[in-house]
C-alpha cells in the first residue's frame, strides 16, 4: 500500500495515524506530525489537539525551522511553547489565519471523548487543492458548511473517533471530490476498504 498520493498540483504522504504532509510546488505543510524523524522541511505545521499521538513535540522538531510557523488550538500552543523550534500562533474554533501564504481555517471538531473546543478541525488551501483534517472527531452538524472541500482527511477507528459508517455519512456531509481515511491501523481498529465501500460513488477514496 501506498502512502503517497497526488492530487491536483498536491502530493498528500501520510504516516502513522492523523499524521500527514501535504505539499505543492516548496509549500509544505504537516498535519499533527507523530513519530516522524526527518523530512522535508515544514513551513507550517496544524496541531489539532493534545494528545499525544497528534502533539508529538519530537516529530514537530525533526521537520521544523527556526521559520517554521506552528498553529495549534490554545492548549497545545501554551504546551508546546519553549519546546519546539519555529513561531507559535493559537487558535480557536471559528478563526481564521495566513501564515506561510497559506490561509488557515480552524472548524468544530469533537465527540464523546473531546469535548468542543478541546479538538479543533483544519480547511486549508495549497496549490489547487482545497483541504480538511478532521482531527479526532465524529461527524458533526458544522461539517455541512465547510465550503468547497476537494480533499477530506477523516478519521476512521472507532474509538476517539467516529468509525466507517459514521465517516461514510460525513462524506457525503461534506461533499468532497476525494476522502483519504486516517486513525487507523495504530492505536485503535478501522478498516479503510470498509470506508470506501461505504463511501461508494459520493466520493474518490483514497487508502494510504
């Protein structure tokens, strides 16, 4: 199984987990880094939430600068302050910031096990591609009017997060033209060739 694909002007790798780099042309951002040693060098990385699988202090400096501009809900910014390389800046659900010449949007994100505010989503645009990552969150009613999205990241394991069926329905909530599944095959359980039965013709999956 692969775990690089290009979509549009964007190549989409992902690693263990929510982790991802999504790049186009030397526009490189990564999304909640974990376990990560090397890489491209990042000029902005999105920190959903605290936990430790998303908020890896180590794989957030393996891949960052001194330039490198970091955007993460208030709690792990106040966490991360001092232990990472690059400049720091907090979000809140609903804000909207540019860094890097990429504008970032932060959106509800949550469920049973993160309450509101506690995780938050990421529409953000490079190159052609319009994106979301979902963090660890279930579906939610905010997910139908997040815009245009042509490429959703969700999770998919079923414990911390909404399973298959429930992330079948948020595609077809959300209505991009291609789903990548995430939170799988680490710490919890989730089938992605589920997910893409399930998904069927509402949108291109993805397995990475």
């Amino acid at each position: 199984m692969a775990n690089t694909t290009t979509v549009g002007s964007v190549e989409f790798e992902r690693f263990i987990q929510s982790a991802f780099r999504v790049q186009s042309g030397d526009t490189v951002v990564y999304v909640d880094p974990h376990r990560l040693e090397g890489g491209p060098p990042a000029d902005l990385i999105l920190i959903t939430h605290e936990h430790f699988d998303h908020m890896d202090p180590n794989a957030i400096n393996a891949v960052a600068a001194d330039e490198t501009v970091i955007v993460a809900n208030a709690p792990c910014a106040r966490q991360l302050e001092g232990k990472v390389k690059g400049r720091i800046v907090s979000v809140k659900e609903g804000d909207t910031v540019s860094e890097k010449g990429v504008e970032v949007r932060a959106v509800a994100g949550y469920n049973g096990h993160h309450p509101r505010g506690f995780n938050v989503g990421y529409v953000f645009r490079v190159g052609d591609q319009t994106v979301f990552h979902g963090g660890d969150t279930d579906r939610v009613p905010e997910m139908s009017s997040l815009g245009d999205i042509d490429v959703a990241l969700l999770p998919i394991g079923g414990t911390y997060t909404m399973a298959e069926e429930e992330a079948a329905e948020a595609v077809r909530m959300i209505r991009p033209k291609t789903a990548i599944p995430m939170h799988y095959g680490y710490a919890t359980g989730g089938d992605p060739q589920r997910f893409a039965s399930l998904v069927g013709a509402d949108a291109t999956v993805v397995v990475l």
